[in-house]
C-alpha cells in the first residue's frame, strides 16, 4: 500500500501487533507522527513511555454508570460454571465460556449442555466460514444463545451490553492483556458483572503464570489497565529498546535495577560519545552520578517498634525514597510525629542518611560506605568521566589535602575511593561531606562549629 502524503499513523489495540509488524508500518515514512491507543500496552511499548522516548497520556474515567468486574480465580467446578450460568441466565443476561482449543470447543459445549439442560447455546470459533461465523455472532447479540462457546476471537471490538458474565477455562495459558481484553467484553452497561478464571491450583502453576492470574484478580477497578501493563512489564521485562524482542532480561534483575542500569548507560553516552551534542547540559547540571547508595552497619530504618504495620513501614520507605528536597522531607517527618509520636533515633539518622545521597551525589560519590567505623566513599566508576576535571573534584582534593585530617586517596583497578579513619556516626559524614563542598555552596558556618575533632 502506498500513500501520497502520510501524516498520521493511528494503531488502534496496539497490544495485538508485534514487534515486527509495527516496524514495518512505521517504515512506510520516516518521521509519521504516530499514535497508539491500548488499555494493555506491551512492556516494550510502555518502556518507551516511561523512559520518555514517548509521550503518554492515561484515561482514567470510566463511561457513566460503568462498575467494576468481579474478578474471581478458581479451578475447574462443574457446580460453579451451573451456578454462575444459571445466575446470569435467570437475571435475564447472557454468558461467554472461552475454551481457546478449537478441536476440543465441541466437546466442551456439549459438556456445558449436560450441566444446563435447558440453555441454548451457541458456538464460534475463527475456522468457522466467514458468514456461518458472522450469524452466529448476530444471533448471540439477538438473544437466540443463553450461552456463546468461542475460542477468544471474541477478545476485542465484540460489544454486547447483555452478556455479564464470562467464564475462562485454562486462564493460565492466556497473557495478561489477552485476560484484561477478555474481561473487557463484559460489564459494558450499568450490570454487576463476573469474570471466572478457570485454572489449575496456584500451586502447581508455574511462577509467572501464577502472577499472571494474582495480577488479574487484583486489579478488578475500573481503569486499572495501565496498572496491569506495568505488572506485565515486571513479569515479561521490556525486551532490546531497538531490536526485535519484545521481552527480555528484566525478569532476572527487577525493573528498578534495570531502569538503573538503562539511565547509567544512557548518562554514559552523554558524557562520551554525545559529549558535544549535550555539552550545555552537562555544564547546567553537572550531574556526574545518576545516585548515590549508602551501605552501612549502623541502625538507620524505621523500627517496628515505631510502627508496627509490615506493609505501613514499606509504604513509608516508598514516600521517604521519593523526597527530592528538604522542604518535602520536612513535610514528612512532621506526618511521622503527627501520626506514631516522637521520632526515635534511628528514623532520625534514616533522615539524615537520605540527605548524604543528596550531597554524595553532588559531590561526584556513586557509594557511601561506613563499616567498622572506616568510611569509604566511592568517587564516579568511569575513569573517563569529566567529573576528574570538574571544580568540585579539585575542591575536594584540595580539602582533603589541606583541612581535612585521618583521609587518603586510594585506587582500585581503574577506580578512585577516598577513606577516612574513625568515623563513628553518620551525622560525621554529612559534616564532612559539608565541608567538602564548595564554599559558596555550604550552609553557613555556624551549622558547621560543631565539627567533629576526627575529621579536623
């Protein structure tokens, strides 16, 4: 197919093309503005989106009137699928029972017809010809069916506002988006609907199957697509940003070490081999380390004596990992005494141990580590980077040379740490790591008198 003047490209259901065939359609012109629709983006697709190679819009505002699908996860029960079938039958409504073998899709609305002698049932499936198919469908959707047996061509663009209830046999072998689009083709109208995913025991499943029908059965609310994308996204992993697979290592490492590793990689070409094309960025930010980690044997965390909710405590971690700023750190310290009292010590240097990733990562540290009282601080790994002849590198080793006592300079292959003796506590460190700053950036000099005499 050619086109004149091709201007915009709309994939609508993105989530049922590959890899392959949306490259193929995006080289029918270079630079066509692009637009995907999907309640289920493939992990690769929202990869791009959230590392910002695209734009990305969420609609969360479900039509009027819409409720949630009841979302349940069972085995293989004869008296549930008479139950749930006769329930939605006598409330005047309509059931689809997906079997995606064809071979055995016969057998199994017989099977059906035993268990409700008196429903009438229909059968679809894609090797049917085109218009026995078609009269099938229109028959369902004119109520001659109580009961449509398909394989899952149902899955997108059928609507059929009387069916609320729709029963999947063998969930586990269907992908996420397949199961959400499924789920999609009931409770479209003001009816309670029923989604009954039919598996065998959690137990005996393999891992990702498992999370697969965990995740579906989790997120039942409305708009919770995108939601079950990032799950996918987790399970699947985001696959080569600029190959052909669409899935690839995240599974082993976790989607937050490999965002971590992805912006690493990317932060390196920027100071490398793209240094020109981002060379007033990086003088505007000079953002040397993307973060900085502290590894530490003192007591520095929320004790549960404080708070003793498991699940509460690993939700105030999230909230303190995402302060970027003192303002909203001190906004969060005041919700922890309004909420469980005085704040104890330990939180106190938890506090204290976010505001040395700010500081570590301004001065060019990628570790910061107090074992034994001994303090090593990592300098940036790439020997190369421009941080070695930046001024806050030569700052420091000024300091270190002149005001700054029991430190020294240590290498390490291609390596740089610095390391300094008897430190005790980690509010030292953020004194040190004060004084190692430029002096036009320190905090005044009365917050710095009471330094401590290991660090003179």
């Amino acid at each position: 197919m050619k086109f004149k003047e091709l201007g915009l490209l709309v994939i609508d259901e993105e989530q049922k093309f590959g890899v392959a065939a949306k490259e193929k359609i995006k080289n029918l012109k270079v630079n066509v503005d692009t637009l995907t629709l999907t309640a289920t983006p493939i992990p690769r697709t929202l990869q791009f989106s959230l590392m910002g190679a695209r734009d990305l819009s969420v609609i969360n505002t479900p039509p009027p009137n819409r409720q949630p699908v009841h979302t349940e996860v069972a085995m293989f029960n004869d008296e549930l699928i008479r139950d749930a079938i006769y329930y939605e039958t006598e409330r005047g409504g309509q059931v689809f029972f997906i079997h995606n073998r064809v071979h055995g899709l016969a057998e199994m609305r017989a099977h059906i017809q035993t268990l409700c002698p008196d429903i009438s049932i229909g059968m679809a499936h894609g090797q049917l010809e085109g218009d026995e198919l078609e009269e099938t469908i229109l028959d369902f959707m004119a109520q001659k069916y109580d009961v449509l047996v398909s394989t899952n061509i149902v899955e997108s663009g059928v609507d059929i506002p009387n069916a609320n209830t729709i029963i999947v046999n063998n969930a586990h072998q269907f992908g996420l988006s397949d199961l959400h689009q499924l789920r999609g083709r009931v409770g479209r109208s003001n009816k309670k609907a029923f989604c009954y995913l039919l598996a065998p025991s959690l137990s005996l499943l393999p891992s990702d199957s498992k999370k697969r029908l965990q995740t579906i059965e989790q997120f039942s609310e409305l708009g919770s697509g995108f939601q079950i994308a990032m799950k996918d996204l987790d399970i699947r992993g985001a696959g080569n940003m600029l190959g052909g697979e669409q899935s690839g290592f995240i599974t082993d490492i976790g989607f937050e070490m490999y965002q971590k590793i992805l912006n690493e990689a990317i932060r390196e070409l920027k100071h490398t081999d793209f240094k020109d094309v981002f060379k007033e960025q990086i003088l505007d930010k000079e953002d040397f380390v993307s973060d900085c980690t502290i590894d530490t044997d003192l007591e520095i965390l929320i004790p549960d004596s404080y708070v003793e909710s498991i699940a509460e405590r690993l939700s105030l971690y999230t909230q303190l990992d995402q302060c970027e700023h003192e303002s909203e750190l001190q906004l969060f310290r005041a919700s922890l005494i309004d909420r469980f009292g005085p704040i104890p010590k330990q939180v106190e240097d938890l506090f204290t141990a976010l505001r040395l990733r700010w500081l570590g990562k301004e001065l060019g540290f990628e570790k910061v580590m107090l074992k034994n009282r001994q303090l090593k601080l990592y300098f940036v790994g790439n020997p190369e980077s421009p941080y070695f002849q930046s001024p806050i590198f030569d700052y420091i080793l000024e300091a270190t040379q002149t005001t700054i006592k029991n430190v020294r300079l240590k290498h390490i292959g291609t390596n740089m740490m610095m390391i300094v003796d008897l430190v005790k506590t980690i509010d030292e460190i953020e004194k040190l790591f004060l004084r190692l700053k430029r002096p036009a950036e320190i905090q005044p000099s009365n917050q710095l008198s009471e330094t401590d005499s290991s660090l003179e």
